[in-house]
C-alpha cells in the first residue's frame, strides 16, 4: 500500500515583481508516496523547479506560497517504529532549525547547474564529509537489555567520510575516486561536477531527493549510470524521488506515476503507463508527439505544437492552452477555465473536453 | 591554386584524413608538452541536400571537427574539398580544397558554407538590433543595400516565421526559440549551400524544437540545403539525418545510413550508446550496456582502438592495432576490428 511521504495540496506560488503578479504555480496538487518516484513535466517556465523549492521551503524572493499547504510526514531516522510526526513545509521558519534537518538530511535536491552550487574552495572530499557530518549518523550499541541493543548514534569520524566519499565518487562513475576525492570543483569537468553534487545528495540517504533536470547537462553513457545509481538507493534505503525533467524517456524509465504542467497549472496526472499509452489531456498528447523517438523513424515531419507559451502577465482567458491546443471549442475554451477532474480512477485532467459544458 | 580531385557523384564536401591537434603547453616558455588530439584523422563526406549527423559524448570532437572544415581553426592535416563555382573561370564546378584557400577566397567561400550555433542566447551580439544580426554578413560581402536591404532581411524574417514588426528589436526581447529563428535567417542570408548546425536545438524546448526540425526541413527542401548536423540527443539526430557519423575520442567510429546505423550498428560504441538513449516508452524493458568508465582523454588515448577499455568485445588485437576505417558494407563505414564477426542489437 502506497504512505504518503509528501502531499501537495493545491498549491499556489505567487512573485510580486515590479510588471505586477507572477502565478508561478497556480493549484498544483500531488502527492509524493514512499519510495515511489513521481514524474514532473513541462516546458520551462511552467513552475516545476518553483514548486520543488516551496517544498524545500526554499523559495527565491519575492516568491510566497499564497495558497495551500504542504504536509510532510517525518518518520524518525533512528527509529522507524516511532509515531510518525505531521509537519506542515510552508509553515515553517525558512532559517529555522527543522527545516535545515530536513533539507539535506531528509530531503537532498539536485539542480541543473551544478557550478553556482559547489563551494569552489573545497575539495570533493570536504564536501560531501560537510554533508555526511551534518546529516548522516552511524548507530553504536550501548548496552543490551533481554534480546533488545540499545541503541545511540554518533556523527561519522574524519576516516569514515573520507571513506565514504570515496565510495560515493566511484559509484556515480566518477574514475580515480582515490585521487578525485582530493580535486577541487574547478578541476572536475562539467558532467564529473554534477555527478560529484548527485554524489552529495544522495551520501546523507535522503528520504526524498528532488531532482530538478539532474541528467540534462550529462551524456547519455553517464545519464544511464545516474539513473541506475538513484533506482540502486531507493531500493536499498526506501528513497522518495520527485524527478523534474522535460526528457520525457528519463521520465518513462523512472518514474511510477507523472504530473504533467502548463503555465502554473497541472493539466494531467496519471499512471506513468496511462500517460503514454492513453494521455487525456491535449497538451500532453502533443508533447509526446513532438519528440523523435529513437528507433522509430516514423513520419518525415515532427507534430509541433504551434505558437509559444503566453506571457505570463497576459494570460489568455479561459483555459490558459487554447490557442496553442488542436482541440479548440470556440466559445467554451476561450471562455470557461476548465476544472480539475478525475476522469477515470487516478487519472486526473483539467480539459474541458472531459466536462459536460 | 587548390589541388583538383575530380567531381564525384553528388558529394558536396569531402573531408578527408582530418586532424586537428592542440598544443598543451607549459612553464615561462610555453614549452610545447603535448597535443589535445582532438580530431584524429578523421574522413566523411556529405552530399547535395542531404543531412550528415555527427553524434557522440562531448568531447569527442564534433565542434572542433567543423570548426576545422570551415577554417575557423587551422587544420594540422588534412584535406575537405568543397564542389563549387566560385573559383573557375568557364563557371564549371570543381573540387577546391578549403584547406589551400587564400584569405580572400575564404571570404568568398563562406558565402556558401554557413552556421547556426547551439546557444541562441550567447551567440547573437545584444547590442544588435534583428535587422543589424540578420544583414551582417551581407554587408559584410556588400550584397545588398537599402530598402533592398531591408526587403531582403524581412523576407528572410518571414521565411524563419518572425514577423517584420520584430526587425528592430534586440535579441533579449525573444524566447530562446525565437533566438534560434534570427541565427537561421542569418545563417540562410548568403543563400549558403550548405549550413553547418552546432546543437541547435540543444537548449530548446521540446514543442519549439520541434518547431525548429520541421523549419530546417522546410529550408533543406526549398533550398537544396546541405546540413553538418553536430548534436548529442540520438534521438533527434536520427529525425533529421540521412546519414550519421558517430565520433569518440576525435575519430569516427562509424559512419551509415540512419537507419542502417541505429538498427543495425557495427560499432560495440554505437550499440553501447543506443541502448543509452532512455526510450519514451514505459513498457520498453531495456537491457541497457553499461560502458565501463570515462570516455578516453584526447591527449592520452589508449593504444589500439581508444573504445577498448570501455569495450566488452575487445581482444588482444584491440588493445595494440588501431582499426581501419572501412566500407563494409555499400555506404557503411566502420573501424572495428571485429566489425565482420559481432551480432551487435539495433534499437
Ligand atoms: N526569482 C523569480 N522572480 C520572479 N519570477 C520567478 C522567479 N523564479 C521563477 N519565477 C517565475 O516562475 C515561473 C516558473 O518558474 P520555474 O518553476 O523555474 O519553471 P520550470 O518549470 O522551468 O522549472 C517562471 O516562468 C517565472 O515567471
Ligand atoms: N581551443 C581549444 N584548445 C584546446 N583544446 C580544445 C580546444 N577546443 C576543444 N578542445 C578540446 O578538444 C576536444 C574536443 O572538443 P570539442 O570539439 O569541443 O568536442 P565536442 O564538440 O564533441 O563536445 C576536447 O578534449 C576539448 O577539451
Ligand atoms: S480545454 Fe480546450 S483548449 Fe484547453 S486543452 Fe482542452 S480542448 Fe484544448
Ligand atoms: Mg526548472
Ligand atoms: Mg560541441
């Protein structure tokens, strides 16, 4: 049976700027299960890295989640029999202690460009050994009592991060783990830096990991290593994935279930399987028309999907895909926005196509 | 002047035994301590209208290989003759080595041979207005002037899908898209026979790089067009070429039709980096080879073929030849010793 780990619930994310009001995320509504991977796609500037942060309670100024909640279910590190706590993300203090236990130990995010987030002044070593010391405890036994160890957790001795840092460096494919351990960021080539903060990420054995376009800069030979490594960890310590990608073979390979975005909204949501094989909504339907697909050399022309996405501050009326979608009514799409509705069990559209109007 | 070879079929370009090293130096003197082989001999050919694909991990070469053609780097070897009329004096077509050309008659040549680069955002100048990027290199070989000018640069706009309206704006006023649309109109104002496209659609989103392939199509079609097309995406590089070339470590390892290449490779690299390419299907049950490893350092290469320490089909022979590059079968080249022999999976 699938535990919810994260729940989105109908979340809005709102940038005051100076041209007035950005809907970054308008109503976004999804739920992250325990050591399932979700699938978030989308061109860019839909809002998927924007809600990845609100759910790192980390978002950018002047960005404010405006609207709904995100409810995290903690469970105890240590203890897995322990009563599980309920803790609402976006009401937390951003600087506040709990929320920096859970980013990083809890929680490990990836982004795309890995230079702006290594610290260049420290060596790979030191910088996944600053991750493991902060978040990542070895248990020791104290004493026993009847069959029961008690037991404590100490923070990882110099040795054992260095160890341990190795380990990491050699799977995510990075060669010399031994001497890399020792090279500082600039010394790394692109592809080795990003697998070098993937290395990071997933050395505190998170419980979820966002990762936010993680393989878009990497070759393929690597990307394949990097998807193996992350499907190895979440089977190995029950890892939660949200995996943001406009790929959309990296999101049939990894993903359970995948959320599909436009303009702040979540058009569909389904069953990886569904969403491929009988997508609902016009928008996904051209996306997954629009890409080559490797193997198959079908048609000479690609489907595209005419015109751009629209500006945000001047959205168009009714359902914010109309004059891009194949599908137009007239006088119902442009007019009426459409409602989110599930279609079929845990198949959910926002197309006026499936309402009766 | 250039070296004549005769005019064979329709080939457009011929590039042969193309090398390009870098010089590593070092200390006070800058003692020349070695060479980035980055393109080591090299040999491929493109034909009138057609769309040679160069795939492989970065690094391989691709860029510094087409860089090399067009002289914007000086080769270390090597010859690329080019089927023009621009050199003769009766007007006929010859084969001119770019490689033997004079300043002047580079000048003159890229009138002919073009590019589009991968990042619309850098490669076009923001202090440019549209109308100043796209009639460039017009003026540059003082074409057109005036209202003639303008006439042309607006149907150019056209052609590519922006408005008039656009011509006196300034690139950050576009999307990445649009960006990629001025780089073509530019690319196409010589009326070039052939372009060369670095990654451009690396950076685009999927609904406007499709819109992009079916524009290059488009052109390729009305104009005759030849394409050198460099991108890492398999997928996208099956679409557009007719025939593809796969690089690793500066050397082509094959070289097919598209679809002889993807399902029927040669190459252990080229099954290796299909069974890669992560497949929109989530019922397609992969059985993906996992190639042991980095890709080779170009200033280092391993001895015999570079692929064999990252090769689950190498032998003796593979550690200490270098393969030869070969016809094995009508229009299908590869360098692999055991080429003849291996059953190797398609996708
Ligand atoms: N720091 C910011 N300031 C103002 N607006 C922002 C900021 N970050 C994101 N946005 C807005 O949010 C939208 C969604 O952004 P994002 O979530 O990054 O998109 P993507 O789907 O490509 O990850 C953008 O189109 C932009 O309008
Ligand atoms: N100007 C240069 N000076 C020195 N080395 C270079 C230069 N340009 C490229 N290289 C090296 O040559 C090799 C091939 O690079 P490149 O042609 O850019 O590959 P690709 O386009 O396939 O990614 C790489 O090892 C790269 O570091
Ligand atoms: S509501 Fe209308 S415009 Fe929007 S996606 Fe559905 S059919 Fe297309
Ligand atoms: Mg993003
Ligand atoms: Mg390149």
């Amino acid at each position: 049976m699938a535990e919810p780990l994260l729940e989105i619930k109908d979340v809005h994310v709102e940038f005051e700027v100076r041209d007035g009001i950005v809907h970054a995320v308008d109503g976004v509504s999804y739920t992250v299960n325990r050591g399932e991977t979700i699938g978030i796609i989308g061109e860019s500037g839909c809002g998927k890295s924007v809600t990845a942060k609100a759910a790192m309670q980390m978002l950018p100024k002047p960005g404010k989640v405006s609207q709904g909640e995100i409810i995290y279910h903690r469970r105890s590190k240590f203890d897995p029999s322990k009563p599980q706590e309920v803790v609402n993300i976006t009401q937390l203090d951003p600087d506040g202690e709990l929320i920096r236990h859970i980013r990083g130990g809890e929680f490990a995010m990836i982004f795309q460009e890995p230079m702006s987030s290594l610290t260049p002044v420290y060596t790979t070593g030191t910088l996944i050994g600053e991750a493991l010391a902060l978040h990542r405890w070895v248990p020791v036994t104290v004493g026993e009592q009847m069959s029961n160890k008690i037991m404590q957790y100490r923070h990882v001795t110099k040795e054992e991060s260095r160890e341990i840092a190795i380990e990491m460096l050699q799977k995510v494919g990075i060669p010399k783990p031994h001497e890399r351990v020792d090279a500082y960021p600039h010394q790394l080539s692109g592809g080795q830096r990003q697998r070098v903060m993937i290395a990071i990420a997933l050395s505190c054995e998170p419980f979820m990991l966002i990762a936010d376009e993680p393989t878009t800069a990497l070759d393929v030979s690597i990307e394949a290593q990097i998807l193996d490594l992350m499907r190895e960890l979440q089977q190995s310590v029950e890892m939660s994935i949200m995996f943001i990608t406009h790929n959309l073979g990296v999101v049939a390979e990894m993903a359970k279930e995948i959320v599909v975005m436009y303009m702040g909204k979540q058009v569909e949501k389904a069953d990886t399987v569904k969403v491929f094989y009988e997508p609902k909504h016009p928008y996904t339907r051209a996306l997954l028309q629009s890409i080559p697909k490797v193997g198959r050399r079908t048609s000479e022309r690609l489907a595209s999907i005419k015109g751009m996405v629209p500006d945000p501050f001047h959205l168009p009326s009714g359902c914010v895909f109309h004059p891009r979608c194949p599908s137009f009514m007239p006088g119902k799409c442009d007019v009426i926005k459409p409602k989110y509705i599930e279609v079929e069990p845990d198949h959910w559209v926002r197309c006026l196509l499936y309402e009766d109007v | 002047m250039a070296e004549k070879i005769p005019v064979t079929d329709n080939v457009l370009l011929d590039v042969r035994g193309l090398k390009k090293y870098f010089p590593i130096t070092s200390g006070l003197l800058r003692r020349v301590t070695g060479y980035v082989k980055a393109v080591d001999d090299v040999t491929f050919f493109v034909r009138e209208g057609e769309t040679l694909g160069l795939v492989g991990e970065s690094g391989c070469g691709k860029t510094t290989a087409s860089r090399t053609v067009i002289r914007l780097y000086e080769a270390t070897a090597g010859e690329a003759f080019f089927r023009t009329d621009l050199f003769s004096t009766d007007g006929k077509v010859e084969m001119v080595n770019l490689f033997d050309l004079d300043k002047e008659q580079i000048k003159k040549v890229r009138r002919q041979i073009s590019m589009i680069f991968q990042d619309p955002i850098n490669s076009l100048n923001p202090r440019m207005s549209v109308f100043d990027i796209v009639s460039e290199p017009m003026v540059i070989h003082g074409l057109r002037k005036g209202p003639e000018m303008e006439e042309t640069v607006v149907s150019l706009l056209e052609r590519v899908g922006l408005r008039k309206e656009h011509i006196r704006r300034y690139p950050h006023e576009f999307s990445g898209g649009q960006r990629q649309r001025i780089g073509i109109a530019r690319a196409l104002s010589l009326n070039p026979r052939i372009i060369f496209c670095d990654e451009p659609v690396s950076a685009l989103d999927v609904s406007i790089q499709a819109q992009t392939l079916n524009l290059l199509q488009d052109l390729q079609s009305d104009f005759n067009l030849s394409y050198i097309f460099v991108a890492h995406d398999l997928s996208v590089v099956q679409h557009i070429s007719d025939r593809v070339a796969v690089m690793y470590v500066g050397k082509i390892a094959e070289m097919a039709g598209s679809d002889a290449l993807y399902n029927n490779p040669l190459h252990p690299y080229t099954e290796a980096l299909m069974s890669a390419v992560p497949k929109p299907d989530p019922k397609y049950e992969s059985e993906r080879i996992i190639m042991q490893g980095d890709v080779a350092d170009p200033s280092n290469p391993p001895s015999g073929c570079y692929f064999h320490p990252r090769c689950r089909y190498a032998t003796d022979i593979c550690r200490t030849a270098t393969p030869e590059f070969r016809e094995l079968k009508p229009d299908h080249f590869v360098a692999c010793h055991r080429a003849e022999e291996l059953q190797l999976k398609g996708v």
